[in-house]
C-alpha cells in the first residue's frame, strides 16, 4: 500500500488535486484537515505589529499495491469460480 498526502492554500485547489488522484486509482483516507498558520511580527519603522494568516487544506490518500500490478482493487474481492 502506497500513503499520500496533498496540501494546497485553499479548498478548490485541493479539490482539483484530489480528484485529480482519485481518477488515478488513490483513494482518500479520512477527512480534510485544515490548519491556520498566523504570523505576527513588529514593524519598528511603522511602529505596530502586522500580522499574515495562511490556510493550509490537506487530505492523505492511498493506493493498493494491488492496484499498482494491474490487479483486482483490494476492496474488490475475487470470487471462487
């Protein structure tokens, strides 16, 4: 079994890549999590502090070795003939 995580700085673009990776066989593991990065610094010249917030939207993924062979999915189980 293959892991995967993707982040991107926002829900669409995420939406875009994990789709993206699902049409190539990945399957999403889990829920989205979303993180908040604030930055503050001061600004002497100015005299005052700033600030910057960044998200960051992230999904892991997995893939089945099984998957990778050409095989059957490993959800997929093979039926006795």
């Amino acid at each position: 079994m293959e892991y995967k995580s993707v982040s991107e700085a926002n829900g669409t673009s995420l939406d875009a890549a994990v789709n993206k990776l699902i049409a190539d066989g990945w399957v999403p593991l889990g829920g989205v999590s979303v993180a908040v990065i604030r930055s503050t610094w001061e600004n002497k010249r100015k005299g005052y502090e700033e600030s910057e917030t960044e998200w960051v939207y992230a999904q892991a993924l997995t893939r089945s070795n099984v998957e990778l062979r050409g095989g059957p999915a490993a959800s997929s189980p093979e039926r006795p003939a």
